[in-house]
C-alpha cells in the first residue's frame, strides 16, 4: 500500500470506552509493580503521603491537559499546545521532552517484560516484544484499543487479587501504614516524583486527539475518568503492599507486589503476579509507542523531526513511518542498553512536558479562578522534577539542552 502525505488525516475511530481503556493501559501498567519499591526506599512511610501529592499533580496535569485536547483536538499533545499558546520553541521542547523521555521508558517496558518472561534472555524478548506490538499498532488504532482493553483486563485481575490476598491474609498491619515526620518533606516528594511515573499515562489520550470521535466532548471526559480508575487502584495496592510489608521491607524489595503475596502467606500467587507483570509492561509498551509516534507524526509535519516521518499510511490510516522509526530506536535500546537508570530521566522529561501543558493552559482563561489549577500543575511540576535523584536531574537537563541546541542550529541553517 502507499502511503498518503503529510496532510492526510488520521481515521477518528475512539469513543470515551477506547480512550479511557488506552489511558489506563498507560497507567495502570508496570510502573504498578514497580514503583513502589523505590518510592518506599525514597520516602520509606511517607509512600502513602508522596502518591497522594503525585495524585494531586497528576490531577492538575490532566485538567490542564484535557481543557488544552477540547480546543486543539490534534495529534501531538503538549507539542501542539505549546507551540499554539506559547510559541514554536516551546511547543518545541514539550516534543523533544516527551519524545526523548518515552522512548526510553518503552526500552524499560520492553525489558521489564523479558525480565519477568525469560530473565536469561531478556534482552532478545524485550525485541521481540517491541517488534509484535509495532506490527500491531501499523494494523491500525482499533486493534490497538481492543488488545488494550484485554490487558487492562488482565492487569486489574491481577491487581484485585493481590488486595484480596494481602488485606485478608492476617498478617496485614494497620500500624505499617503511619506516617513518621522523621521522613521528612524531601523523601515524600523524592517518592512523589517516582511515583509520577505511574500516572503518567493520561497523556497518551491527549496525543490520540485526531483519532477520537468528538474530541471536544471525549477527550475532557476521558481523562479525569482514567485518571480516577488508576488513583484508587494505586491506593488500594499501595495500602495492601504496605500494610504487609512495612516501608522499610518494601524498599528493599525487587518485586514488591510477589514479595508482598509470599509475605502473606500465599507463595502459590506468585506466578500469578509474574504474568501480570509482563503483560502490565507489554500493556505499558503498547501505549506508549501510539503516543511516541503520535507525536513525533506532529512534529515531523512541522519539519522538527525528518519530513517523511509525517506520511499517514493510506489503508490502515496510522502513522506508520513513525511508528516504524520509533519501534526500531526502541529495538536497539532494549537489545544492546540496561535502561532502569533511564527511568529518573524519563519522569523529568515528562515533568517538564506536563510544566509547559500547565503553561499553555494558563493562557486559556484570564480569570484568577481558570487559572488556579495551572499555577498549582506548573509549580508542582517544577518541584518534583527537581526533587528526583541528582544524576536523573542532571541528565534530563543535559539532554534538554541538547534539544535546544538542534533548535538552535536548525533555526540558524533555515536563515542561511
């Protein structure tokens, strides 16, 4: 088939059920089986209090998000809006942010499933986990939402049993779930900050704006809805991990939500919680190659990225260069690179891209009352973007500014 050109338009296909399915997939995904390890070691009992503020920046995040998707219902996300209310250098940066930042969170998803599926060959399942799910995002976005659909399904069984099993196994704690002040504000927003990571997902509905039917109306809807879902899932297992292990067991812990079934006395569960890990990541995967090449389609229709990548294939109505381009770049990082370190670097790349989406928003109502909810989304962003660890803070700004000075250079050719 051939493709059509960079003006051709993308097939609206999503209702609100897609949109939200695509939205939890994002979130409701490995960062799950993941993140709260960290985030205890960081935060140790402030875990509850730093998803509580992850929570509320997510929240602003996203009703910034959707106000910004229902006035431009485009591919692109915060790339669109930035440029659109704040200029073309800063719709710039949103781009480069997310797109720098996703591309290795999907390498991470990639070999956090060939981690749980064949640990001694992780490496080559991480490839051929990014290879299957870019054939399937080419065959169009509808077969994308359906399998979504049937892993979110998938994960969220999982999840509900690993409740039911910590909460009803007796050796559950409510005192393990009090928080110290000795913690300190510091450690809760460092757990904030990784448990961003998570929330992070609601995104991927903003970027699928030119393939949802009625954006206007299912975009604002979709959002807040995802968002909700991922919140009292989180909590609820937060609450159950927690309460099993205690904050300073779950720091230590590899695999906290197995390590947490086999602490409640229930070790026949932990296969149960290994598959739903893998297909969590694969869930995680799926989601964020659409946003990826979405919005890499965006800027490469404004000549950011190679012009080619902008081509709309004319069967299946997808990007397909850039969804090709994406899923070869993550192909090679999952084969040859350990990206876990990549992950602090991921959450500030996506913090400064959800501080500009804060931004743009600000300038879409002049009142003291439209603007509460950015100013509280930007500032928040900013803190816990500078909150992380000192190496991700240094390199998320080094291959910022490495963005801004292909900015640059490319502005400086275009006048020669």
């Amino acid at each position: 088939m051939t493709p059509s050109g960079s003006a051709a338009e993308l097939r609206r296909t999503l209702a609100v059920g897609d949109a939200v399915v695509i939205g939890l997939g994002s979130m409701v995904g490995a960062g799950i089986f993941a993140a709260l390890g960290p985030a205890a070691r960081a935060g140790g009992s402030g875990l509850l209090p730093g998803l509580a503020v992850a929570a509320v920046v997510a929240y602003c995040n996203a009703m910034s998000s959707a106000r910004l998707a229902a006035r431009y219902p485009a591919s692109g996300g915060t790339y669109v809006y930035g440029r659109e209310r704040l200029g073309v250098f800063w719709g710039y940066l949103a781009g480069w942010a997310f797109v720098v930042g996703k591309t290795a969170s999907c390498a991470a998803m990639a070999l956090t499933v060939g981690a749980y599926v064949w640990p001694a060959q992780a490496h080559a399942v991480a490839v051929s986990a990014v290879v299957v799910l870019t054939a399937v995002n080419y065959g169009g976005i509808q077969k994308s939402a359906w399998l979504t659909r049937a892993i979110v399904a998938v994960v969220l069984a999982v999840l509900a049993c690993v409740v039911v099993v910590c909460l009803g196994s007796g050796r559950a704690e409510a005192g393990r779930l009090a928080f110290g002040a000795s913690e300190g504000a510091v450690g809760v927003l460092q757990a904030a900050g990784l448990l961003f990571f998570a929330f992070a997902g609601y995104a991927r509905i903003a970027t699928l704006g030119e393939e949802v039917r009625d954006p206007a109306r299912t975009v604002p809807r979709a959002i807040p809805l995802a968002l909700g879902i991922a919140l009292a899932v989180y909590l609820a297992v937060a609450v159950a991990v927690l309460s099993v292990l205690g904050p300073e067991a779950l720091g230590k812990a590899g695999a906290p939500l197995a390590d947490a079934v086999r602490a409640a006395g229930a070790p026949g569960w932990v296969p149960v919680v290994r598959v739903g890990a893998a297909v969590a990541a694969l869930g995680s995967l799926l989601a964020l190659i659409l946003g990826v090449s979405r919005t890499t389609l965006a800027m490469a229709r404004d000549r950011h990225l190679p012009g080619p990548l902008a081509a709309v294939h004319a069967r299946f109505r997808v990007p397909h260069r850039a969804e090709l381009a994406v899923g070869a770049v993550v192909a090679v990082l999952a084969a040859t690179v350990d990206v876990r370190g990549a992950i602090g670097f991921s959450s500030f790349g996506v913090l400064v891209y959800y501080a500009i989406a804060n931004a743009s928003a600000w300038t879409l109502d002049p009142s003291p009352a439209g603007r509460v909810v950015p100013v509280a989304g930007f500032v928040g962003c900013g803190v816990l973007a500078f909150s992380l660890p000192g190496v991700s803070v240094a390199v998320g700004a080094g291959i910022l500014a490495v963005g801004v000075i292909a900015y640059g250079v490319r502005g400086r050719l275009g006048r020669l």
